[in-house]
C-alpha cells in the first residue's frame, strides 16, 4: 500500500511535468539490441554537410525528416551514465562564454606563477625549484575547479576539456 501511495504521487509529478514546455537540445533513443540500433543508425545517418545545410534532398526516405522538413542530425549517443544531464539545455554562446572565461583565468594564473618562479629564480634556484614542484601539485587542483565551472554535455568532453 506504502509503494502503490508513493506510486501514484511520482506519477502525479510527472503528469505536471509532461503539462510544461521544455526547450528539446537533443533526443535520446534506446534499443532492445544492438544490431537494431546499428540498422537505425545506417538508415537514419546523413552527412555532416548535408545537416548543416539542410539539405533534405540527401534524405533517402521523407518520412525520416523532423516535422517534414528538417534533416535530422543522428550520432551515437554517449552512455546514459556519462551523460551530464544538467549541462544538456546550455546554448553554444553560454558554453563559450563560459570557456573563454575559464580560458582567461587559466591564463591570469599562467602568467602569474611565471612571475612567481622568476622572482624564486633570482633568489636561488632552490626557491625555484620548490615554486615549479609546488605549482606543478597545485595546478590540476584549480584546473579542476576551472572545468567544473564549465558546461559539458557529457563526461568525456569534461575529461577532454582537462587535458
């Protein structure tokens, strides 16, 4: 009775939820196999050019375009655990904004540590090499903290996005 009570108040959320508008950045579709996927992706895929333009032309069947007119865009998906869901609905200006801005941070602090080793260099070369080892264990800590501030879709451009 407890779970069946639990039930019906999630689906309630959910019918409120359906109700409102949410902007659609991409749509994600799962299969029961993967020889079904992979003749999915075969009869759906198109090039990048013919997307870009879309030129529907390119579409072997019209059924296969968005409300008729459309070419769609079809890639494999990430796994739907590395997918950061939350980043997902960023436009491309917020997502460039914010590396810009994280890009200009990383900088800053490039050019700052450099001042730094430079002034321990004219002091000894000891104080140098202690400056280098500690900003060498430093650094990964605040580009860390930099790339979370930025906006990826998924966790590999996170990983890419650190290296």
């Amino acid at each position: 009775p407890e779970l069946v009570c639990q039930l019906g108040k999630i689906n309630e959320a959910v019918q409120k939820l359906a109700m409102l508008d949410f902007p659609a950045t991409r749509v994600y579709v799962t299969f029961e196999t993967e020889a079904a996927q992979r003749r999915i992706l075969t009869l759906l895929s198109i090039g990048s050019k013919a997307v870009k333009r879309n030129d529907v032309m390119k579409v072997h069947d019209p059924s296969h375009l968005f409300r008729s007119k459309l070419v769609l865009n079809i890639k494999e998906a990430d796994e739907p655990s590395t997918i950061r869901w939350h980043d997902l609905s960023d436009r491309f200006w917020d997502r460039f904004l914010k590396m810009c801005v994280t890009t200009y941070a990383w900088a800053c602090v490039m050019f700052l540590v450099a001042i730094i080793i430079r002034q321990c260099s004219h002091k000894s070369a000891k104080f140098a090499a202690y400056a280098i080892a500690f900003f060498n264990t430093a650094f990964p800590e605040f580009a860390k903290i930099l790339v979370n501030y930025e906006s990826h879709p998924s966790e590999r451009r996170l990983q890419t996005s650190m290296y």
